[in-house]
C-alpha cells in the first residue's frame, strides 16, 4: 500500500502534476521548470525530489544539469499507470496549456545547474 500512497500524495499537489505535464513534451532541467512554472529553484528541487521518490520522474546528468523525464514506472505499477493516465488528462485546462506554451526553447542558465 506505500508504493500507492506515495504516488497519490506527490499527485496530491498541483505544481507537481503540472511539473509532470511538462516533462510529457520533452526532457527538461530544473532551471527549464522552474521557467515556466514560475517559482523559486528550491521548489522546484523539493518537488522533483518527491516526484523521483514516487517513481514519477526520473533525472540523468547532462554536464553541469540534471535532465528529468517521467519515469519508465518499472518500479511502481501505480506510478506507470498514473502516468499513463496523465498523458491524456488535463490537456485541455487552460493552466496547463498556458504552461506548456512557456517551455523555454532550449534556454538553460548559463551560470548554474538545474
């Protein structure tokens, strides 16, 4: 039951469903969410943190920057099928395509990692 609840409470909170939502469109960086989400890096960090934890994303290293993709959801069957579900819902709300619509064009900063 764990495995469950840990994926219903990182759900449980609308800048990480967002988060999720971003990265169906591509790979992206903490810095590239934190863009277009509009929030402090720390946040950003924090969430991604819970969504790993769940088995929701998952981040590879790209020089100076952590790459995060939705996970393959091989350890968590409710992750993969949350995720599957999450590919089709809410594209049609007007935050979410307002918010896909302000993913950087490949804009990583410069100066520090995501």
């Amino acid at each position: 039951m764990q495995k469950f609840i840990s994926v219903m409470k990182a759900l449980s909170d609308p800048n990480r469903v967002k988060i999720v939502k971003l990265l169906r469109h591509r790979r992206l960086c903490g810095c590239e969410i934190q863009e277009a989400l509009g929030i402090a890096q720390s946040s950003v960090s924090k969430h991604l943190k819970i969504l790993d934890q769940a088995g929701l994303v998952s981040g590879s290293r790209d020089g100076l920057w952590v790459d995060y993709r939705p996970a393959d959801g091989t350890e968590n069957p409710y992750s993969a099928s949350m995720l599957g579900n999450l590919r089709h819902w809410l594209d049609a709300d007007g935050e979410v395509a307002e918010m896909a619509a302000r993913i950087p064009e490949n804009h990583r900063r410069q100066t520090t990692g995501g």
